[in-house]
C-alpha cells in the first residue's frame, strides 16, 4: 500500500513538472511568435496605390539676366560730362541718357532700347554702362544631348529662386541648334518684377511631360527582373519576404507570386502603371 501511494506521490510530481515545462514552452513559444510577428510587421512598409498628376523635368541653372542688353559705347576720346539717368532707373529709347565731351565738343548720348539704367564696374577705374530690356527676362540655362530632344519652345518651367524663397513660372523661348561645350543654350523667359534682381541664381525645371490622374507608385516599390520586366509585391508575399529575408537570400519571391506591371511615365520618384494595379490595392517593400 505505501509503494502505491509513494507510486502515485512520484506520479503526481511528474505530472506537475511537466506541466511546468508545457506551460514554459507554450509561453516561450507565443513570446518568440509575438516578437516574430512584431518584427515581421516592422521589417516592411505598405503603400496604397492611389491616382496622382506626375510630372518628368530636365533640370539645370543658371542666373537671371535680360536677353536683351545694349552697352552704351564711348568713343575713344569721350570724356563723361555728365550722366543724366540714375542707377536702376527706368528709361525709355532714345531718351537721353549722357553728357560727353570729345576734342572739346560736348555730345548727348541717347538710350537705343527701353529698360533699366546700370553702372557696372568690370575693374579698378572701368565702368560699363547697360540698358537691361525688362520686357525681355529671363535665365540663360544649359542642357545635355539626353535632355535637348525632349525640350521645346513653349514648354512650361519652374524656376526656383533661394534669394526671393519663391518659386517663378517661366516657358521656353530659345533653344540654341549649335552646342557649346557638349551644351546647348536654352532660355527661360519670366515676368519681370521690381523683386527680381538680375543676377540672381536660380534652378530651373522644364516640363518635359505632364499626366494628370493616373495610377502612380513609388519608384523604391518597383523591382525589375534581369529582363527587363517591372513588378511589385502585395500584401500576400509578406510571409515569403520574411522567409527570404531570414535565409539571407533578399528578394527571392516565387514567380507566382509577383504582380507584374506595365508602366508609363517614369520619373526619380515615381512610376506611372498602365497595367497590373488598381487604385486602392496595397503594395509591401523592405523597410531599408
């Protein structure tokens, strides 16, 4: 009788024990899935797909500038009198603008163009006077053979401006049929304003294609395949993106599994889809 109830003592023990070591195991096991779970939803990023107005620039920069500047030119010999128009005045053609005197005889010079008056010191001792046209301003900016076929007169562009922390509308108005240093020549014609001072620096951004309302996604959603195909990852490949992820093999996602698409206008940041994805769905990327 004591053997049974010492049998039934160790039997009761054991079973303690192991539900112990079940209930540790059963909580060590949800704490490991609890951490996998939080660690998988953090090792990805979700985008829904939405319809928005994309845009492709050629960028460049250069200064503002009137395309139109006459140098008051003094004859060898002509000894300045008297200059009749101030600094950054307003003056009309063929208003007079100098009085100079020549082997003693005194001469008025006039204004060939309408514009604004400048004195501009080119060195110690020499002075040019202009005549910036202010119905004629812009920036003189440069592109490369890439950028130049898909430029036109009239196009549309923005101009940055960090002096006036503005941004200025502008449309092409010159393209050069020549380059220059591999470059050609394109001019930004802007509105004049009493705010825009010539000189100034500014970024330029030509329009070179606009679309507006169409399916877009993020370019770092989009991977390529080695021939060329463009395909993203839905929700449905997360378990298969933290398998490849924890093997070490990065983005290894069964074929089956990709969403291919088609795509229109690609810019830096974003991909137009003509085919593939609906407005609405979510897409997954790595978090890094």
């Amino acid at each position: 009788m004591r053997k049974l109830k010492n049998a039934v003592i160790v039997i009761a023990v054991i079973a303690v024990i192991v539900m112990i070591i079940v209930n540790v195991v059963k909580t060590r096991i949800s704490a490991y899935q609890e951490v996998e779970n939080s660690y998988s939803d953090n090792l990805f990023t979700t985008h829904t797909v939405s319809k928005n107005d994309v845009i492709s620039y050629a960028r460049s920069s250069g200064n503002i500038t009137s395309f139109q500047i006459e140098t008051v030119r003094l004859e060898t010999g002509d000894q300045i009198k008297e200059i009749l128009v101030s600094e950054g005045q307003s003056i009309k053609s063929n208003e007079k603008i100098m009085k100079v005197t020549s082997n003693g005889k005194e001469k008025i010079l006039k204004a060939g163009i309408s514009g604004k008056f400048f004195c501009i010191e080119k060195e110690l001792g020499n002075t040019e006077y202009c005549i910036y046209n202010i119905d004629d301003v812009g920036v003189k900016v440069t592109f490369s053979e890439k950028d130049i076929p898909n430029i036109a007169i009239g196009q549309r562009a923005i101009i940055n401006v960090p002096a006036l922390e503005k941004e200025l509308e502008g449309t092409v108005s010159y393209i050069a049929s020549l380059p220059q240093n591999e470059r050609y020549a394109v001019r930004i014609k802007i509105d004049y304003s009493e705010d825009v001072k010539f000189g100034y620096s500014s970024n330029v951004s030509v329009v070179t294609q606009e679309k507006k309302d169409v399916i877009t996604v993020p370019y770092a959603y989009v991977s390529m395949t080695d021939d060329g195909r463009y395909y993203v990852l839905t929700e449905n490949c997360k378990e298969d993106l933290f398998q490849s992820w924890t093997n070490g093999t990065g983005m290894a996602i069964p074929e089956e599994k990709r969403t291919y698409i088609k795509t229109g206008l690609i810019t830096s940041k974003t991909i137009e889809v003509t085919e593939g994805l609906q407005e609405g769905q979510s897409i997954i990327k790595l978090a890094w």
